[in-house]
C-alpha cells in the first residue's frame, strides 16, 4: 500500500500507460480516455502527441464489444473502443484499468496540449457500454494501492506549483482549517450546497436549492443569471457582449472580491482574477460567466487555485476546502 503526489506541468499530469502520456486530471467527469494509434489523424495533427498504441502492449488485453461516447460542456466529445491494461500514476501502478481507446476527437482535442483525460469524478458517470468500468480512483482504492478513498487537489498558482496527491492529505499545504462538506454524489458530481455569494462586502442568499459543482475540467465559475448581473452591475462599464458570448468589462475597473460558497463555508476570490482574458479595445473578459441552462454552479479553475480540495470518495463522500493565501 502507498500514496503519490503527482505534479501537473501547464494543468496536465503524466501518466504511465507503456508510454508516458501527459492528461488532464478532470473532476468533472468519470472517462479515462487517451490518443491512440486507432485515431486516423495527419501527422500535423499528431505532432506534439504521445500516442498509445494498445497492440505493442504486452499487458493490453481487448474488451470486445465495449465502446464509449462522452461530449463536455464546452461542446467538445471524443469515442472509441476499450482495452485493459497496466497504468502508472506517480509511483502507483494499477492492474486491469479501462483505458477508453480514442477513434474520434473533436476540434477542441486536436487543439489541445493534453494527450488524453482522466476523470476523477464518480463511476456513476463513466461512459463505457454495454457495461460500465471502474476508474481510476475506484481501482486504486479496491486494489488496496492507497491507504484512503481521497485525492486532494492543489492547482498551479502564480507563486507556488500546483499537484495531485492519491491516497493521503499533504499536512503541510494549507496553513487554514480545512472546512468538510458533504456531497451530494447522485448525479456522479462532486457536488455541494452553495447558498451564499459575497460581493464585495454583502453576502446574497441564494437558498438551500443552490448546488455548486467543484470541478478541474473546467477553467471559469459559472453561476446563474441573476447572480451573474447582480455581480457585474456593480463594475462601471461591464456589459454583455453577445459577440463574444460572454460579459465584459474596461480592464482598469474597480472589482469588488468575490467569496464562493461550498455548504455553508465562504472562499475567497482575489479581485484581480476575474480579468480571465484580453478582449481587446481596453476590455476584460470575465472569469465568472453565466451557467445557461444548467442547475448547478460550477466552481472551476478560477475558483480551485485559490483553494487546497481534499475529495473523499468514501462510504459518506465529502470533500475538506482549505483557503490558500
């Protein structure tokens, strides 16, 4: 038995499948898919790629028939077939892991740096049919590779690197009481209760009904509307710019700091973050954009690397919020 801290480079993480590839880590999602030697692609495309190719492995066994399909919320899918096979994450080494076999990939993917993703959320969400595989984090534990059911999660920040621990909590890490909330794990989510939001110096309720899903796979925070305009109406200039799908506001703006909700426990956001992005012409694209249609918040990579995040995914799933300095 053992645990690991793995350090990501630029948001991604290595990971051992006979070749070294280098992943998201997504909380949002259950599918550990990589490129593969089955994605016909130019070499163009393939450049900067580590590919796996699960007929050179020796450990690789085929899951006939099994097939998998996952789209993001960003619009982005990728499908394939499945292998079993022997996986390395930092010094941990799992036996018969899923590996989704990439066949299609969107334009998002081919885009990207990442050689594939590891989903870290619940196996309820796992895509693999006619049967569903276990994750990652599921082997891990039933393996008996760590000593916990947790992963905890700390993101790269300007002034400190960031990484992923399996199986223990880095004492060292967050000089702040840890704060423990349950979760809510039905939809497969890491997913808590968030009824307030501080703007500036005033907290807002948003009621009990208000969920929040703590997720890596996403970079900004999205809420709902009215929490959304309530925000930017109090940041001279700030407009919604339907051209870009999204609010934006004159960079030398005043910004009031913001503190997010995970169940009754309030984090907070450093003013200066929500510039996410230049939108040209003196102008700022917001960090904290709108939800649309979705019931849930999403507290992403804006909001996690001000925060150290313990996810246990044991019998009474929690997750332990540590404000970072």
């Amino acid at each position: 038995m053992t645990s690991v801290t793995v350090t990501p480079q630029a948001g991604n993480t290595n990971v051992n499948v006979g070749v070294t590839l280098i992943l998201d880590f997504d909380t949002g999602s259950s599918d550990f898919w990589v490129w593969s030697s089955e994605f016909r692609a130019s070499r163009a495309q393939l450049e900067g790629h580590q590919i796996y190719n699960p007929h050179k492995s020796r450990t690789a066994e085929s899951l006939p028939g099994a097939a998998w399909k996952i789209s993001y919320g960003d619009g982005s899918h990728a499908s394939g077939s499945v292998v079993l096979d022997t996986v390395t994450i930092g010094d941990i080494t799992i036996k018969g892991q899923a590996v989704e076999v990439a066949e299609q990939l969107s334009n998002e993917f081919l885009r990207g740096g990442s050689d594939g993703l590891l989903g870290l959320a619940f196996p309820k969400l796992n895509t693999v049919r006619p049967h569903q595989q276990k994750t990652p984090m599921q082997n891990m534990v039933e393996q008996g590779l760590v000593k916990d059911p947790i992963f905890t999660v700390k993101l790269d920040k300007h002034d400190s690197r960031g990484y992923y621990t399996f199986g223990y909590i880095n004492q060292n890490v967050h000089a702040s009481k840890l704060y423990w909330q349950k979760v809510m794990p039905d939809n497969g989510w890491w997913e808590v209760v968030s009824p307030y939001v501080r703007i500036g110096s005033k907290i807002y309720n948003r009621g009990r009904s208000n969920t929040a899903i703590i997720d890596t796979g996403t970079t900004l925070i999205l809420m709902d509307d009215e929490t959304i305009e309530r925000l930017y109406s109090q940041i001279p200039g700030a407009r919604l710019d339907q051209s870009i799908g999204g609010y934006i506001f004159p960079t030398n703006a005043r910004i009031p700091e913001l503190a997010f909700c995970v169940g009754r426990w309030l984090f907070t956001v450093p003013s200066e973050d929500l510039a996410f992005s230049d939108a040209g012409n003196g102008m700022s694209y917001g960090a904290i954009q709108s939800r649309g249609q979705n019931k849930q918040d999403i507290l992403g990579d804006v909001f996690l690397k001000h925060v150290y995040v313990v996810f246990d995914q044991g019998t009474n799933p929690k997750v332990g919020v540590a404000q970072r300095s």
